[in-house]
C-alpha cells in the first residue's frame, strides 16, 4: 500500500525521485514499470505500479465498448496513459505533455493514496485540500456516509 506524502524535486528533463517507501511498497520489486496517466477530477497525475494498471485495463476491457461515457473514459483516461520505467536511481522521467498537464515545475509532492500514488505540483496539491467551510462540512458529512463512520 502506497500511503504519505513525499516532497521532491522534478529537474528540465522531467525526472523526479519516486519515494523510498513508494519503491519498497512495490509489489514486484523486479518490476520497475509504472503507467501515468493524468487524474480525471483534479490537476495532478495518477501513477500506478503495472500490475495495478493491468487490472484497471482488464476491467475497461469488460465495459460496454459504444457507450459513450465509457468512450470518453478510455479516450481521456486510458489513452493518454504512459508506461514509464524507474531508472536504477530510482527516477521515473514524466512525458512533457503529462507535466504540462498537471503543472509539474521544480517542487512536486507525491501522495500515496492506497494501490495507486498522485504525483502534483506541489502548491496545487496544498490548494486542492484547502477547502471553504462550507464545501468542508458538505464533504465531511458525504465521508460519513459513504464510509460509515
């Protein structure tokens, strides 16, 4: 399980680490394939370990192939997702077009979010969790129920 935050640094060419804890929270640790693919809901990128991305495809695979929603689901999510492989320091190289994307300048923060990690800019991760109270209390209760606490 991916679970914290992480602050790193993304050079010109694009490479930023991949947390330590992140690399030994792989499942495969000889597998160094992560697929990235920008969030559907929120400026950042999603980052999945291979395995994980596989079962994300094998589901897609089993939906209705003409309806439209499903359509745009596999032409915004799953056609823009890059296999990308970590370098032997540990340094995943994130596509240009995906940077842009998701605003990914100089600071960066990984966030692990269970099977799967968010890779953001930094100051866009810090004012996405920055909510006005009332959006808090919608959001606190909508927790509630949907996890039953």
């Amino acid at each position: 399980m991916f679970r914290g935050h992480f602050e790193h640094a993304i050079d010109e060419k694009g490479r930023t680490s991949l947390p330590a804890r992140f690399r030994q929270a792989l499942p495969d640790p000889g597998d160094t394939r992560l697929v990235v693919t920008p969030n559907l809901f929120d400026p950042c990128l999603d980052v999945y370990p291979m395995h994980a991305w596989e079962e994300v495809e094998a589901k897609v695979a089993g939906f209705k192939r003409w309806d439209r929603d499903v359509q745009r689901f596999r032409r915004a999510y799953v056609s823009a997702a890059v296999e990308c492989e970590l370098d032997k320091a540990g340094r995943v190289l994130v596509p240009a077009q995906l940077r842009e994307r998701a605003g990914l300048v100089k600071e960066v923060l990984w966030a692990g979010v269970g099977t799967t990690m968010e890779l953001w800019a930094k100051e866009r991760f810090h004012a996405a969790q920055a909510l006005p109270p009332e959006e808090l209390e919608r959001w606190q209760r909508a927790v509630q129920e949907k996890l039953e606490l």
